[in-house]
C-alpha cells in the first residue's frame, strides 16, 4: 500500500484502525511496517496500538476528542467532569477527557490529548446516548443526570452536600428529575438516592434564586 493509496481507503475517517486496511492481498506485516514509517516521519498519528488518526498536514477531518474518546476504549462512554463541562454544568475548564468503562482503569497520553478511564461495574454501565459532537462525527456520552450520578458514584463521600456545593453546578434546569431519580433506583446505591435529595434541593434553591 503507498500513500495515495491510505488517503483514499481512509478518506475523511477522522481515526481508523489498522483492520480497515487489510484487504485481500494485502501482508498485515507489511502494512504495519509501513504505518510505523508514516509515523516516525510525522504523516501519521498513533493513538495506540492499531489506531491511527492522520496528521494535520494530511487529515480532512479533525478527531473531536469524544470520539477519540470512543475509540481508543470502544466499551466506553464519556461522562464525569467531560460530560459535565460538554453541557454546561460546571464552570471549570477539564484538561483531559474522562470516560466510564466496565474494564480496567487507565491513562493514555496521545498526541491527541489524555484520556483517562474510570472502572464501573457492569450493572452501572447505562445512562448514556449517542449524539453528534463534530460534524459527521458521534460519539457515546452519558445523559448529564447519569454524568452526575457516576462522578457521586466514584467519589468518596460525594453524596455530601458540602462536596455537592463545592461543584458548583450551573444550569440545572437542563436536568430532567425524573430521570435523574430513575438512574438513582436503578443502580441500588443509597448514595447515589441520598445524592439525588440534596441536588433537588440545590436545582430548587436556585430556582427561588431566579424568581
């Protein structure tokens, strides 16, 4: 395969895996020795092994970092302080994509950005869509109710109300309280329940506050 070739099969792919270019009479070792050349002199990024995405000379599309996100873990969805900071709910700037997983916890630093991943039990792993995050670009992401509720989840003594405070969160009407309550029964956590009580009561304060 030459170059000309990888263009064309990858078009405006904004990540794509080494599979994708294994076609009949292609060596898989062949192929591998060439993605690595492309690599060293700077036409290609690796992601991590057998996911590439191409460099900024070359690419049509920039990877958004959710699906980026997707891709590197493909069990996986974006939530926690991503998915807070994606629908407006906390102030703070988040420097690095944080995503849910039913494996191994785990850290990459890509040349894309750092991404890291947050263990759940596979009876917690729910509460999320796919939704449109770049143009033709999409990308599995939690509801902001379940974002919320696994962030609690994973934090200790999150079910605080002083912790809850400490967020800060905005915008709280984009919250939809039955389904923040039905995410909360769901999992079987009196936390996450417990939670739910006190972030009504912050979501009713600052309605009173608007009035």
């Amino acid at each position: 395969m030459n170059w000309i070739s990888l263009l064309h099969t990858i078009g405006e792919e904004p990540v794509f895996s080494s599979s994708l270019l294994l076609t009949p009479g292609e060596n898989r070792g062949e192929i591998q020795k060439q993605l690595s050349r492309w690599t060293r002199v700077g036409k290609l990024l690796q992601l991590r092994r057998g996911l590439y995405a191409l460099a900024p000379p070359y690419r049509k599309t920039v990877p958004a970092h959710f699906l980026v996100g997707n891709r590197l873990r493909p069990a996986s969805y974006v939530s926690l302080q991503s998915a807070l900071a994606y629908y407006g709910m906390i102030p703070e700037y988040v420097p690095e994509i944080t995503s849910v997983t039913t494996g191994r916890p785990e850290k990459l630093d890509t040349p894309l950005g750092r991404y890291s991943y947050r263990h759940l039990a596979p009876s917690l792993f729910y509460g999320y869509h796919r939704i449109e995050i770049a143009h033709s670009q999409e990308a599995h992401v939690a509801y902001p109710e379940k974002a919320l509720l696994d962030l609690i989840y994973l934090t200790p003594n999150a079910d605080r109300e002083d912790y809850l405070e400490e967020l800060r969160l905005q915008n709280l009407e984009i919250i939809d309280r039955n389904r923040l309550d039905q995410f909360a029964i769901r999992s079987g956590k009196p936390k996450l329940e417990r939670a739910v009580r006190t972030i009504m009561q912050i979501a009713e304060g600052e309605e009173c506050e608007s009035l």
